[in-house]
C-alpha cells in the first residue's frame, strides 16, 4: 500500500535543495545541511514555503480546536485536553515561522532564520527531546532574543510556562490516568464546562477575545481552553492581514467558520473583537 503523503513545504525544500529526492535518504544528507545556507537563488522559494506551511498549520490549529470542543460539547474531556494541546503546538511552529525562522529535521533538530548568508544550526538543549520539547524550547529561545513576540511567553501557570503546562496535562491524560475522567469533567476543564452545557460558548470565547492582556491563558481555571483560542485570534489576525489565500485555502476558512456556527459559535461576533 503506497503510504506517501505531503510533508511541510520547507522540509521538502530544503531536502530538494541539497540535493535529496529520495526522503529515506535523508539522514546520509546532514553533512551536506551544515555547509547549506540562504541563497539568492533559494529565498524567495523558502519564503514562499514558509507562507504554505504557516497556513497549514493554521489550519490543521483550527481543525484541531473545533475537534476539542466537539469533544467537550459531548462529555469527552480526556480527549479534549489533548487536542487543545495539539492546536496550541501547531499555533507554536506557526509563530517560529511567522519570526523568520525555519526548523528542519535531519536526524536531529536544525533551524536557522530566511536571510541571505544564514545556515542551518543543531538545535541542543539538555534534557530536550523529540518535536514537541524542541519546538517549545525554540520558540522559548527566540523570545528571549526578541525575535517572537509572544505573550504567552511572558508568564508562567504554576512555575511552568504555559506551553510546558498544556504539554504536562497532555501526558497526565495520555500516559499516567488509569482511567479517563469521562464522562465527569477534567480538573483542568470543570470551571468552564458549564458554558457547554449551558450552550453560551459563544459568551464564554467572546470573553477570551476582548481579554487584551492575556491574564487568562494564565488562569488555571481557563488556560487549557483560552491558549489555543487566543492563539487562534493572533494567528488569523495575522494570516488576514499579510498572507494570501488561494481559492481552495479560502473556502477552508469558508467551511470552518460553518462548522463553528453548527457547534454553537457565533464567529461574527467574535470576528468584530478581532479588529
């Protein structure tokens, strides 16, 4: 059975651009990455790359979200924690992207930032492991050096930044809960639970939206939800303002603003706050 698939522009770019067409060889390639570096000839196709995965990202963010709360809407909370995780991961890669920066794997982490000269360096952290801790340390790393700007970067939920903290429920849920909580809330989603039941999750993210500051992706009681969605908020923000969309990518967002009006989300109002 052929299991081949489309992978992130700027990985399949920057493979091609050194000369690899076959990805099972990849690996043997590394020596030939650290000597690779923007070029005249390769920026404009790594920025375009850039741009497609941004959105794809976005997408895969947004899909992931309204999953979450089709999942909450029918009492299956484990599940929900896990995928407004997934959705706040996704939002992550799009803002290491959004900084100028790109992340290639080739056996171990590289990133690098889409100006002409710049090469691709390992990513090393103690104690950081596999695509998730990378990302989050990167991202980490970046704002520390002004080159994200992110809010929730600039507080910590119970001594852990709120990246860390989403991850840590994530594997609370995944690997050390004997048994789901389901079909009885999660301590992390019982405060806003009742808004579902209660069919105000329009009221309830239309608070998330006007909250400028940010202090309620730090409130326990909100952060699991309020993170993605705010990220949401940004990310759209920014897509709206300077990307464009092809046809196809337009009738997604099309399709998705639907899919939330069916789950009880009024993205009209919403969409005002985001001006």
């Amino acid at each position: 059975m052929n299991m081949s698939f489309k992978r992130n522009d700027i990985q399949e770019f920057v493979e091609y651009d050194n000369g690899c067409l076959e990805k099972e060889k990849w690996p043997s390639y590394k020596a030939k990455l650290i000597n690779w570096s923007v070029s005249e000839d390769n920026i404009s196709k790594l920025r375009n790359c850039r741009e497609s995965d941004i959105i794809s990202y976005f997408f895969k963010a947004a899909q992931t979200f309204i999953q979450a709360i089709d999942e909450i809407k029918n009492k299956r909370f484990a599940w929900s924690i896990i995928k407004l995780y997934y959705s706040s991961f996704y939002l992550l890669r799009c803002d290491i992207l959004r900084s100028n920066h790109i992340m290639v794997r080739c056996g171990s982490f590289f990133y690098g930032k889409i100006e002409i000269g710049q090469s691709l360096i390992p990513f090393r952290k103690n104690n950081v492991r596999g695509d998730h801790q990378f990302t989050i340390a990167l991202a980490e790393k970046l704002y520390e050096g002004g080159d994200i700007n992110d809010p929730l970067l600039g507080n910590k939920i119970d001594d852990l930044t709120s990246y860390i903290w989403l991850m840590k429920n994530r594997e609370r849920v995944n690997y050390q809960m004997k048994n789901f909580s389901d079909p009885y809330s999660d301590i992390v989603t019982a405060h806003f639970e009742p808004y579902f039941k209660e069919s105000k999750i329009s009221e309830l993210l239309r608070f998330y939206a006007s909250n400028t500051d940010y202090s309620v992706c730090f409130d326990v009681d909100h952060a699991t939800l309020a993170i993605p969605f705010k990220k949401l908020q940004r990310t759209f923000i920014y897509i709206k303002e300077k990307l464009s969309l092809t046809d196809k990518e337009f009738r997604k967002m099309v399709d998705l603003k639907w899919t939330l009006e069916i789950l009880g989300i009024n993205t009209d109002e919403i969409e005002q706050m985001t001006k």
